[in-house]
C-alpha cells in the first residue's frame, strides 16, 4: 500500500493539480472550450484522487482494528442487517460486484441520502461515486490491477477476499453516521 500511496495516488493529486492550473488559464483567457477539453482529465485525476483518499482510510492495520467487524457502529449494523441481511451477505455481495468490475474501476458500499438505503455499486476507472451516482461513498474497494498485482498477482478475488481482514469499519461508520444524519 505504501508503493500505492506514494506512487499512483500521488500522480493522481499532481495531475489534478496540474489540469486545474490549465483549468483557470483558460478561465482567464475565456476559453470555454479549453475549459471544457479539460473535463475529462479532471474527472480521472481528481476522482482518482477522491478514491484513494476514502480508500487508505477505509483501511487499518489489525492492531489498530482493521477487519474487527465489532468496531462497526450499531446504527450501520442495523442498516446492513435491513438491507443485505447480514454483514456477511454484504461482504460476499460487495466482493461478487467488486470483483466482476470489467477492466481497471471499484466497488463500493454506498449510502442514497434519497431512500436512506445502503446499496452496493461499481463504478470504471476513477469515476467518484457521489459525483457519478449520488450515492455517498462508505467503503470503497480499488479493483485497478495496480492494487493488487504485486501480491495477488492477476487473481482479483483473493486480494479482495484479503482486504475484509483490514477493514476500517470504524471509518466506515463514521462515514455512514455523517451521511444519514444530513
């Protein structure tokens, strides 16, 4: 995760960084289309950025109680058990939709602020969850192969299989609390 961290999240901030630069120099020139040429980067770059930054805290090392199911509150526990039954019905669900993304994306727990429902999504390449669906991001799960080809080498399923053992469920409680009390 450190080579994660230090490689392609930080590419993901200074390319952001950059577009925006190239962003307000087309604001100031009034170029609209220049403006809107750069759209694209932003989305990729700045969901990137968006993603693995809920990502690193939605992760915890055991000792500090990555994958203690216990540390997850009691209001999203009674949330999961309504809408998938069990947190193991939801894990297995999240892990199927994460692990069936097509090509380089995520997959994610969310929370629609509309129905106040819990619902499983994937989303391709960075595209942000909020931004691209409304649904607020609770947990998110990397499938680029860059996340997982050091150690899981091209076999998707275990790497995600590996990360319910580092679960930040306490992160990601705090996130549900957040978003269902707006």
């Amino acid at each position: 995760m450190e080579l994660h961290h230090k490689k392609h999240h930080a590419t993901y901030v200074a390319n952001y960084n950059a577009t925006m630069e190239k962003v307000l120099d087309a604001q100031a020139k009034g170029d609209v289309s220049g403006q809107l040429s750069l759209q694209g980067a932003l989305k990729f770059n700045g969901g990137g950025h968006v993603n693995h930054s809920i990502f690193r805290s939605n992760l915890a090392p055991v000792a500090k109680g990555g994958g203690d199911v216990d540390k997850m509150g009691a209001d999203l526990k009674a949330v999961v058990a309504r809408d998938f039954g069990s947190v193991d019905a939801l894990k297995a669900r999240l892990a199927a939709s994460s692990v069936g993304v097509q090509g380089s994306g995520w997959g994610w727990l969310g929370y629609d602020p509309a129905d106040k429902r819990l619902r499983v999504a994937t989303c391709p390449n960075q595209d942000p969850l909020h931004a691209t669906t409304g649904l607020v991001p609770l947990l998110g799960i990397d499938v680029w192969e860059h996340a997982y080809y050091l150690q899981y080498k091209n076999v998707r399923p275990d790497y995600v299989n590996a990360l319910w053992g580092v679960v930040n469920w306490a992160d990601v409680s705090a996130r549900f609390d957040a978003a269902s009390r707006k």
